[in-house]
C-alpha cells in the first residue's frame, strides 16, 4: 500500500497567518490526491481534487499543488472557521490511503 | 443536492457480523455517462481515517487487505442503497463508519459527498 506521510501532526496560528501542510507519498501518484477538511462531529469535507483544483463552494483562500510524491495544501489567510483537522486522501492505487491528519488550532 | 444517510446498529456483540446500509437521494446512484464509487471509511477514534473500501455502480469492488477477506460492499440500484458487510468483529472495528461517493474526474475520483456517520460499538 502506498504511505501517505503527512505534517505537521499539528499546529497553531493566528487570524490571517498563510499555512501549508505537506502530504508525501511512498511513491509516484500523480495527481490523484484530494484534501479534506474535517470538524469535530462532522464528516470529512472535499477541499481540492486532483492535487489542486477547487472543489465548488470552497474559499478561494484554500489552494493545493504538488505532483508525483510532494503534495502541500495552503490556507493563504487563515480564519477562525478553519480550525480543524486536515487529511490528504490518495486513490492512484488501490487501497486508497489517507495521510495521518494535521490538527490545526487557531490562536 | 445529493445526500447519503448511514442506518444500521450502533452495538455490535464481537465475533458477530455488521451491517450498514446507506442510502442515496438527490442524485442517481448509476449514471452511464459517469463513473460512481460508492465507497465506505471509518474513522477510528486514535488512529485518524481508513478506507474500507468500494463498489462501482456496475457492482465491481475493490477492497482494502487490511480486512482480509471479512468485507463485503454491494449496491442495490433501485433501492438507491449501498451496504457493508463486516464479518468477525471485534473492539478494534470499533469506529464511526462513514458512506461518501466518489466521483471520478479524469483519473482521481474524489470523495464529493459524504453521510453524517454513524458510531459502531463492538462490546459483549
């Protein structure tokens, strides 16, 4: 199975910070990774698809890039609203494999 | 607006069998023009998200190895459900169970809408 190797684990930054979290996978996926934003209680939700394409409805402050093995999602300006825990998902191959989770407080 | 609802029992005996079922609304389970993965997480309380595993709406399955071979995942395409299958439970299948479609967009296919989830406890 392909590893997904995600950090921070966790971090704290203040109102209108720039945060990037790296997801580095084991091996070549191309571009078939997603992020997820999830919320104490609540499902996972779709952030960015194919590495770095907005899913409808997202802020524009939420971008991804990265390609191959290196894969990086940035909040350009953080707010309140975005506390929570960050997952990257890759489904290149089969088992699909989520990173470990960055947790992020806001200060 | 495409919604995906978890039913199923929140106490599960271990050795015993789980059942889920999620059902789909707001949008079709099977479309030919389009590739659907209706697809099953769980979310272990320590341990952050595990893929489970999925079925095409053509019925073809991909599972994840970790479960061996105690998962089964079907669709019922009139009912608009799709259902899990969890054989030999014990306390570490012990999650909340999420069902999520997957939407394929050239070659990713991601998880676009999601259930609520559902806990499963495994305790005598």
């Amino acid at each position: 199975a392909i590893q997904m190797t995600q950090f921070p684990s966790s971090l704290s930054a203040s109102v209108g910070d720039r945060v990037t979290i790296t997801c580095r996978a084991s091996q070549d996926i191309r571009i078939d990774l997603g992020w997820y934003q999830q919320k104490p209680g609540k499902a996972p939700k779709l952030l960015i698809f194919a590495a770095s394409s907005l899913q409808g409805g997202v802020p524009s402050r939420f971008s991804g890039s990265g390609s191959g093995t290196d894969f990086t999602l940035t909040i350009s300006s953080l707010q309140p609203e975005d506390s929570a825990v960050y997952y990257c998902l890759q489904d290149h191959s089969y088992p699909c494999t989520f990173g470990q989770g960055t947790k992020l407080e806001i200060k | 607006q495409v919604h995906l609802q978890e039913s199923g029992p929140g106490l599960v005996k271990p050795s015993e069998t789980l059942s889920l079922t999620c059902s789909v609304s707001g949008g079709s389970i099977s479309d030919s023009t389009r590739d659907y993965y209706w697809t099953w997480i769980r979310h272990h309380p320590e341990k952050g998200l595990e893929w489970i595993g999925h079925v095409h709406h053509r019925g073809i399955t991909n599972y994840n190895p970790s479960l061996k071979s105690r998962v089964t995942i079907s669709v019922d395409t009139p009912r608009r459900q799709f259902s899990l299958r969890l054989t030999s439970l014990t306390a570490a299948d012990t999650a909340v169970y999420y069902c999520a479609r997957g939407y394929c967009v050239t070659t990713d296919c991601p998880l676009d809408f999601w259930g609520q989830g559902t806990l499963v406890t495994v305790s005598s």
